[in-house]
C-alpha cells in the first residue's frame, strides 16, 4: 500500500523535537488536539475494535523486558487447544469485533499447529480480518500464514538505538529485524511496528529516535507502549515507561501520519492512572482491543506482571463511549484493503 506522505507542522523548530516530547500542560493539551483532529479528519468518530487470543506463551527469544524470555524458568508454559480456540472464536466472540489477532512468544511450533489451521477455519466460517504478531518467523512459515489468510503482520522494533537493542538481548540484530519488516511489506503483508517508550537508558533522544525510524519505515500503523518492569525479569526493580512521554509520542506519530492505525495499548491503564487508556484515545490512538485470551491461560501470558489490566469487552466499549466515539463497522482488514485499492 503506498502511504500518505509525511504531514509537516510549518513553521518554528524541527518537527517533532524533544520539546514536543515532553510537552505538559497548555503545549501538550495543544498537541493532543493536533492528533485528535487528524484522527477525526480521517478515520470519523469510529474506532476500530479487535479481539486478541495469546495461543502460546513458548518463546525462544530472551528479552531483558519480557516475563516470557527463555531463561525464565519458572513460568508455566502452554500451548492453546485448536479446538476450544475455534470453539471460542466462531460461536462465542463479542459481538463488537471485526477483527481478530493472533499473538505469542516466539514459537514456531504454535505457528504451524495452532494459527495456521485456526486462520484457515476462520477465514471459512467468519468475516473477520486476521493479524497475527507471532514475532520472527522463516520466510516460507511467513508465506503460509498469509496463504492461510492473514493480512497484517504486528512486528514491534522495540528500540531504534543499537547498543540498546542488543544489550536487551531482542530478537536478532537491529538491521535484521529492520530487514524483516520491509521485507514482510514487500512480500504482501500489511505491517504494523511499535516502540517501548522509557526503556532504561532510552532518555527522550532516544524515544525521538524511535519516532523517526517508524516514520522511515513501510508501515501501517504502530504502537507506543510504555514500559513496565516485568516481575521475572532482569528489569525488575527498573522504573516504569512515563505516560506522558508515551502519550506525546503517539500524538506525534497521528500528527505526521494521519493515514496510520495507532493502537490504544492496555499498559497505559498501569503508568497512566485515572485517565489510562482513554489518554490513549484523546492523543490519537484509534484502535482497541479486548482481550479474548482463556482464563486459564491469561495469567502466565506474562508480557510483564501476572496482574494484567485486561481490557474485556465492557471495559474497552466503556473507554470509548466515554471519549464520544462510536465501534467501527468496517473491519481493518476491510479498510486497509480499500485503502489499497485506491492506491494502485
């Protein structure tokens, strides 16, 4: 899909600039309605709602901020039921969703036995857009996920600073996973990518750093995550990501990418307070998702503590009524494809 051109603010410094970022008071209500504008002038008063199913907590990657690194030993690891995951999503799924992601740790194993055949049936048996964020994958297993009937592909770089990068032990080398991405938008996939903002030893040039390598890449969307010190981590006594921060730096990114899908994250009911996730929506996001994830199998999904604010379907319709914006229709899938088509 060809992008819409970068949007400039005319005028002044730099655009974004440190300043930005950490914008408070008169300036950062002003930036937040920069973003609420953008966000209104494209997409309406509509907010896209997906539900998520995490299918497997295996992962072969060893994160420093991840609760599901490899070298954790003592989390109990599964694998999600084929059958009671169909169960789930073709008979029993809120009836607010259009679309469906498919996450877990890095685990080929889960690729092949779990999401491939549940796209497949899916894809028969429902109308919804699939994404998956399903993390590294072989060029071939990447071809068969899309073959099956996915359409976006969620692959976070985490951090654009290399020394960070490879101190955190992520997945690969920086220029790999940079060269996954493109390489996933070349080769038919839409591809949505994110940041973690306030990663130690980060500081703000560093998060505008990640601002200006999301723009340099062919992307969809992105998420700005804040971060929190998992539990079963070297990270653990680590300060959590600011929320300020990481609402400023999704404003920014509305603000020069009004064509973008931006996520409303869960996290941000953890830095964020009273205010949380709804911040998310005022600073552009305008996307949501309810977490689908079993009972059973929610609780050692541990991206960083075991007590996760879960965004269920109450919680996620009440977030959004209350900003005055309406459940999306069209599925993302459905738009993105149109979206396409006008471009070619």
């Amino acid at each position: 899909m060809n992008a819409d051109p970068v949007q400039e603010i005319p005028g002044g410094d730099a655009f974004p600039s440190i300043t930005d970022l950490g914008a408070t008071g008169p300036a950062q209500q002003e930036l937040h309605r920069r973003a609420w504008t953008a966000t209104r002038s494209r997409f309406g008063d509509s907010v896209f709602v997906r539900g998520v199913v995490e299918i497997s907590n295996h992962c072969r990657e060893n994160c420093h901020y991840c609760g599901m690194r490899r070298e954790n030993r003592d989390l109990k690891r599964y694998r999600g039921r084929l059958d009671s995951l169909l169960e789930l999503l073709v008979h029993r799924r809120p009836g607010s969703i259009t679309d469906l992601n498919l996450q877990a740790g890095e685990d080929p194993v889960a690729v092949r036995e779990i999401a491939i055949p549940l796209i497949q049936t899916l894809r028969r048996e429902t109308p919804l857009g699939i994404s998956v964020c399903l993390g590294t994958l072989s060029k071939d297993l990447s071809a068969e996920l899309l073959e099956a009937g996915a359409t976006t592909y969620i692959i976070k770089f985490e951090s654009s600073q290399e020394a960070l990068y490879r101190s955190f032990e992520a997945p690969g080398t920086l220029a790999e996973r940079l060269s996954h991405i493109r390489w996933l938008a070349g080769n038919g996939w839409n591809v949505s990518s994110g940041f973690i903002s306030g990663l130690p030893g980060q500081g703000i040039e560093g998060l505008l750093g990640d601002i200006q390598a999301a723009l340099d890449l062919p992307l969809i969307g992105c998420s700005v995550s804040p971060f929190v010190p998992g539990e079963s981590t070297p990270l653990r006594d680590a300060s959590s990501g600011g929320f300020d921060p990481t609402l400023n730096a999704m404003a920014l990114l509305r603000i020069l990418r009004p064509d973008w899908v931006i996520p409303a994250v869960s996290a941000l009911n953890i830095v964020g307070a009273d205010l949380g996730y709804r911040g998310g929506l005022r600073a552009g996001a305008n996307l949501c998702t309810i977490n689908l994830t079993p009972t059973e199998m929610r609780g050692d999904y541990l991206l960083y503590k075991r007590d996760r604010f879960i965004m269920d379907e109450d919680r996620v319709l009440s977030a959004i009524a209350q900003e005055g914006l309406t459940v999306s229709r069209k599925s993302l899938a459905a738009f993105l494809a149109a979206q396409t088509q006008d471009h070619s």
